[in-house]
C-alpha cells in the first residue's frame, strides 16, 4: 500500500486520501511475472460530498 500511496502523490494533492473508488487493472489473463515488475493501471475516482446528498423531492 505505501508504494501505491506514493504514486497517487498523496502527500501532495491536499485531501487526494478521500477517494472514493480505486481500480487497479492487470493482466487480463492471470499472467505471472517470473519475479519481475509487470505493469497495472489505476483508475481513481475522487470522493465527492454531493454524491452522498439524496435530492429534495419538490
């Protein structure tokens, strides 16, 4: 995890460590890496306070 910390720049970025969503992708087909690095992706998506807000019924 400190290593995926450092790569969002968490220390950085204000409140970067209010997400709400991470995605973190491989290898679609389980590959092994043979103790070697292989190379994922992340998706975040940022907290947000409105989307935790039910809309007034008129």
């Amino acid at each position: 995890m400190p290593q995926l910390l450092n790569h969002l720049k968490v220390d950085s970025l204000g409140e970067s460590i209010d997400w709400g969503t991470l995605v973190v992708y491989t290898c679609a087909e389980n590959c092994g890496a043979e103790n070697k690095y292989a190379e994922e992706f992340i998706w975040k998506q940022d907290f947000s306070i409105d989307s935790t807000e039910l809309p007034l019924s008129s």
